[in-house]
C-alpha cells in the first residue's frame, strides 16, 4: 500500500527573531518529540518556510490517523510541553477554527499524465 500523504500550513508571527528562534528548536527537536511522531505511523515529516507561513508534508503508513495521534499527544506530558512552548512563536492561520493550529491544504492541480 502507497504511503498517505499529507499537506498542512500554519503561521509564525511576523518576528524574525521568534522566526529564528523557532528554526533553532527545529535544528534540535526533543527526541520525546520524534519518538511521538515516529510511533504514530509517520514515516517522513518535513517544514518548509517562506517568510512567517510553514508548510508541513506527511508521509505515513496505513495505521496512522490523527485522531490517534492527537489522543497520544494529549496523554503525554512532554509533547503538551513542547506544544506550549511553540504556541509562543505560531499564530492561527487566517479562517481557522478556534484552538486549530495546523490546517489541511486544498489541493487544486495534479499535472495531467
């Protein structure tokens, strides 16, 4: 089975140094945090950044859901840490639901085979 893949966006503030800053926690992601990603089914996440918008792929495998994750995420000390602490550099995307942070791309082109 083909990998599912995923394609979200969430802002930063429009501070370079909370931009800075936030690519520094990024260098250095706590391993609590890549095990939580990694036990939940994803096999490749990667963020891309162009002023204060991120852009974020998803590969995973078919077990994976974000329901799933977001209850593990939630029962985990550690990751609601390093949730609070990224809040502190993230802003809710224009048209967002309240208390959403990353939202889901609409796909609009696939080149035509």
């Amino acid at each position: 089975m083909a990998a599912q893949q995923y394609f979200l966006a969430l802002d930063l503030k429009d501070d370079p140094a909370l931009i800075a800053e936030y690519k520094v926690y990024h260098q250095n992601v706590w391993p609590e945090i890549i095990d939580s990603i990694k036990n939940s089914g994803i096999t490749c996440l990667d963020i891309y950044c162009v002023a204060n918008r991120l852009f974020m792929v998803i590969e995973a495998n078919e077990n994976f859901s974000f329901e799933a994750k977001a209850a593990a995420d939630a029962a985990s000390e550690v990751v609601q840490k390093w949730e609070t602490l990224m809040w502190k550099y993230q802003q809710a995307m224009p048209g967002a639901k309240p208390g959403e942070k990353w939202v889901f791309l609409e796909k609009i082109f696939t080149l035509p085979q």
